[in-house]
C-alpha cells in the first residue's frame, strides 16, 4: 500500500486513469476527500462496495459443488459407444 501525506486542498492524481483525489476538508478525525474520475469508472465507500458484492454473491445460484462451470470450464458427457 503505498501511503501519501497531504494537507487541505492538496491532490493526489492517477493520470493514467484520469482520477484525481483531493482532499477537501479535515476536521479532527474525518478527511473529506473529493474524488473526479471518468463515468465508466465506478467509485464507492468499502462498506456500500461490500454490501453489493454481498448481494452479488446472494443472487448468484450455485449448490457448494464444485464442477470447473466458474472457470469457464464445462464437464463434457463421455461419448456413447
């Protein structure tokens, strides 16, 4: 993890990813960060992150078993003599 200092009003830049973190306001133990970044590029809090992959997986059927189907690979029936 790399790990950066700023202060108010300073900015931390992922240019290849056109995003942009600036940090607003700090005020005693909360930092309001602003964050622009393109629309196709979803940004959110972790726990609203983890609720969505927790309904995800919630949607998703499946039985515990565990055939290779995740993978992309799929049992093939034996061919009938």
């Amino acid at each position: 993890m790399l790990v950066l200092s700023r202060k108010s009003n300073e900015e931390i830049v992922l240019p290849r990813l056109g995003i942009v973190f600036k940090v607003l306001e700090i005020r005693g133990d909360k930092v309001r960060i602003g964050i622009a970044a393109p629309s196709d590029i979803p940004v959110y809090r972790q726990e609203v992150w983890e609720r969505i992959q927790a309904e995800e997986a919630a949607a998703t059927p499946h039985n515990g078993s565990h055939n290779g189907s995740a993978h992309g690979v799929h049992p093939v029936a034996a061919p009938a003599h």
